[in-house]
C-alpha cells in the first residue's frame, strides 16, 4: 500500500531493506511497477530476507545505472553480492 502512495512510476533507483541490513538496490524505467512487483510477488531470495522497508530515488535513463553501481558500492546489498553483473532483478 505505501508504494502505492508513495512512489512514481517514473525512472529511478530503488532499494529494499529490513532492520538488519540493504538486501537489494536497483534501478529501472518504472520504480512503482519494479518496486511493487518485488514486494507483491516475492522471489525466494526476497522471502528468505524479508524486506521490510524500501526507498527510491529518482534518476534520468542516462544515469540509472551509474547511481545504481554507485549505491550498490557503498551499501554492499546482500542481494546485488549474487547477482553481480544483471541489470536487472526478478
């Protein structure tokens, strides 16, 4: 629901969370879609780690990814650690 509310279905960098530590951090054309698909429709490594919180920020198409490299650098996300290398996470 805080998605929903929240977060524009517009281009940008996203991350999700719990208590403990970043789990992912991503980028795509759409945040809302992206962001509700991850937390409506989980993959198994997202049920193992149960998000419970997430953030966004939006970016240009040019500069989603550098940010998103970025982010991923300083905050060491658990998730992106096994997918090095994709662009995108389903």
């Amino acid at each position: 629901m805080s998605v929903d509310k929240n977060v524009p279905a517009a281009s940008g960098v996203y991350g999700l969370s719990n208590a403990s530590h970043w789990i992912y951090v991503g980028e795509a054309a759409n945040i809302h879609a992206e962001l509700f698909k991850h937390l409506q429709h989980p993959n198994t490594f997202l049920k193992g780690h149960c998000p419970s919180g997430f953030t966004y920020e939006l970016s240009s198409e040019e500069d989603r990814a550098d940010r998103r490299n970025q982010l991923v650098s300083e905050l060491d996300p658990i998730g992106n650690r096994l997918v090095s290398g994709r662009a995108n996470w389903s």
